[in-house]
C-alpha cells in the first residue's frame, strides 16, 4: 500500500517537465501515447474481460474509444491554443494554463476510456495526474495508464495505489491537489463535495471540482422512425456492459402509435441478446454480481411487477444471471417507480407509452438528470420541439444513445454533473489574458 500524500507530491514535481513542453509538444506526446496503448490493446480487454467482467467485444469498444480520442485530441486542442484577442489599444494575448495536479477518481464500469479521457487531456492541457482506479479493476486501469504514461516526462501519470477508498478520498481536499474529475455516482459525487466543503472549512486552497454523475438517459421514439434500426439501438444502446454505463438509454419512451410495430421486435431485439461467459465472443451481456446494483434491480423489478408493468422481455434473475429485462410501466403509476425515477444499474430497463410529441417531451425530462437523450422518428417541427427542449447535455438523433464519436463529447447537468458536454481537455485549464501596451 502506497502513501496517497507522496503519489500528489510525485506528480507536483513531474509538472515542470510537462508545463515547459509547448502544445505541440504534448500532442506529440499523446499521439506516441495513442501507439503505446494500440500496442497494449490486447493485453488491456484480457485484463478487462478477466478483471471487470467487460464480456470480450464491449472491451475491444473501450479501447476502441479510447484510441479514438486520442486521435480526436488535436483538434480538441485548438480550443486551448494561445491566440490575439480584441483589444481597445495595445494586444491582448488568451493563452490556457495547467492547474497542476489533477486527481482523477475513476469507476468500475469503465476502467478504459474514463482513465484515458482523464489522463489524456490533462496532459495536453499541461497538468500532472494522480489516478485512483476502482479496486474491481486496477490492474485494467493501471495497464491503460501506463502504455499512456510512457511516452510523457517520469511521473507525469502517478497510480495511486490505495485500496481503501476513505484514504484515497481524502486527496479530493489535499492542498497539493487542484483539480478533481470524479467519474461516480451521483451519491458518491456528493459525498465527495461534502468532504472538499469540510476541506475548505478547514483552509484547502479552492479548486474545481468537475464531477461526471449518474444518468437517467431517454430514448424517445416518435412516428416514422425505422423499428428494426430502434430496436437494434435499444438492445445495445439499453443493455451493453450489463445495463451499467452512465450514458446507456435508460428510459424508453414510445408513441403509442409506433408500439404495436416495435414491441415485438424489440422483444426479439432483447431477448435475442446472449448472456453468458465475459470470455466468449458471443456474449453481449456478463453477469451482475451480486452486490448493491443486482439488490436494487430485483427490488425495482419487483416493486413494477406489483404496479402492474407487463415484462416485454426477459425474465429478470435466472439462476445467477440477470437476463436483459424490458417492462412496460403502466401510466401514471410509473412515475413512483424507481425503474422510472432512478438510474438502474444492470440489464432492467422501463418503457413507457406517451401522446405525441410534447408528451414525450415532459416525460423525457422528468427527471433530475441530465446526461443525455436519443430522439428517433417524427416529423420535422415535432422532432425540433422536441430537440430544443430536451434537457440533457448530449443528443443524438436517429442515432443509438452509445454512438461513438471523440467529438460528440459525454457530460451532464443537473444530478449528471456541473459542465455539459464540454471537453476535458478545455475544462482542465484555466484562461489567462495578458495585455500589452500599444506604441
């Protein structure tokens, strides 16, 4: 076991190195990163599949967008280049600096994108990173970050190794820490913000705090949309890596004049999907532990059963599995259920059925979250109501809830997160502006 306070203090003194490289410098350095971690890519979705539990091809996925990040990173970059800005006399310079010491607080349900996000675009922005990994896949984790790693200044990237999870918190107040990024539920960001304001109470140096929350995403279907495409994006786009991702559809909300067409093929869609052995290429869906995320599906399984929802697909537990469950919530009694209101994290998914586009629209946001949303069909003036008032920070149209695209950045607002759908790398620096007097 490490000591959490020498890991922030070894990143500290990696910065000068990584301050001093220019922008192109760094992009330099992620894209021998991005080569490095290609490179590794089979050993990481192993290290996943056999870790995690990420059945075999959602792994290749992770480093797939992984990959594609750092081949987005140039472009995102040009955000923080230093230019002219207007000025009344004289020149004005915007030039983007480091905060320092970014402390990432990473999950289990991603252990090879979120590092590499964090990572990644802290190092471009000119920072140093300390990174706690999940305890259910460091070792998946810790290879990403390290094929990352290697081609940056020694210690610029710092795992922390500290597998109880109250020592490692208490670096989110540390001094030498001045920036967070905590990928976790919405319950553990709280907690995390109560422990920076007890920090602060006690004279911590102010820093941001840039928390990506849980999601309670909607995949709305409208009139006119191509059933066979919406089922095939709800199979995927609901129940992926078990149904736990934050950014998975989570609510299905269905005009009830396209039902009678899409239920059966989204019945076959889900029940279609193969559970089973993480190893196996044929497995879409691994088993859910058992632990606090199988409890609470049973429970919200439960709890709809009673109110008179009509599974659709699936038959909840089997043995020791989960299968992709999809109920069809009865109106208004969904609106107390927690399959409605609460983010489910496994393979359990609601539907329910709404009148027209603007009844899509109210039932798409309520909810507290605001991660993300995904329209299919509809005329053009019903589908742009819609859209504009959809609040979630990303939306995708026509297109399944889990599109993959380094430009299409994820983030959320409300009880999803504080910025939107901003880059990390422009979230991870701090403007400047420098005026100089005219002749």
């Amino acid at each position: 076991m490490g000591d959490p306070a020498e890991a922030v203090r070894r990143a500290a003194a990696a910065g000068p190195a990584v301050t001093a490289l220019s922008l192109d410098a760094r992009l330099a350095c992620a894209a021998r990163s991005r080569a490095l971690l290609a490179e590794a890519a089979p050993a990481v979705v192993d290290l996943a599949v056999a870790e995690a539990g990420t059945p075999r091809r959602f792994a290749r996925r992770e480093v797939a967008s992984a990959l594609g990040l750092l081949d987005a990173l140039p472009a995102l970059a040009e955000a923080i280049r230093p230019r002219a800005v207007p000025a009344a006399s004289g020149t004005t310079t915007l030039e983007w600096m480091p905060y320092g010491v970014v402390f990432g607080w990473h999950a289990a349900n991603s252990p090879v994108w979120v590092p590499a996000l964090v990572a990644s675009s802290a190092l471009v922005g000119g920072n140093t990173v300390v990174a706690r990994p999940s305890r259910r896949c460091r070792r998946t984790t810790e290879a990403v970050l390290g094929a990352l790693a290697a081609a940056w200044p020694r210690d610029a990237v710092v795992v922390l190794d500290e597998p109880d999870p109250v020592r490692g918190e208490a670096l989110i107040g540390h001094p030498g820490v001045h920036a967070v990024v905590a990928h976790a539920s919405t319950a553990t960001c709280r907690r995390h913000m109560a422990r920076l304001a007890e920090a602060y109470a006690h004279g911590a140096p102010l820093r941001p705090y840039i928390p990506e929350a849980s999601g309670n995403d909607a995949m709305i279907v409208l009139p006119g949309a191509d059933p066979a495409r919406v089922a095939q994006a709800a199979a995927l786009g609901g129940y992926a890596n078990a149904g736990q991702l934050c950014m998975s559809a989570k609510r299905m909300i269905v005009d009830r004049r396209v039902w009678p067409a899409l239920r059966p093929l989204l019945a076959g869609a889900v029940g279609g999907l193969v559970v089973g052995d993480p190893g196996d290429e044929r497995t879409d869906v691994g088993p859910l532990p058992e632990g606090p995320a199988r409890a609470q599906a049973r429970a919200a399984l439960a709890e709809a059963r009673a109110a008179g929802a009509e599974i659709v697909a699936g038959e909840g537990e089997r043995g020791d599995l989960f299968t992709p469950t999809l109920v069809l919530l009865p109106r208004p009694a969904h609106a107390r259920l927690a399959l409605w209101r609460e983010e489910v994290f496994a393979p359990l998914r609601g539907v329910v059925l709404a009148d027209g586009a603007d009844d899509a629209l109210a039932l798409a946001n309520d909810t507290p979250y605001g991660l993300g949303a995904s329209v299919f069909g509809g005329d053009e003036d019903a589908r742009a109501r819609l859209v504009a008032g959809l609040r979630a920070a990303r939306v995708t149209v026509d297109e399944g809830p889990l599109y993959q695209d380094a430009h299409l950045v994820v983030g959320g607002v409300g009880d999803s997160g504080l910025m939107g759908a901003r880059p990390k790398i422009e979230q991870l620096v701090w403007a400047r502006r420098t005026h100089r007097a005219g002749p």
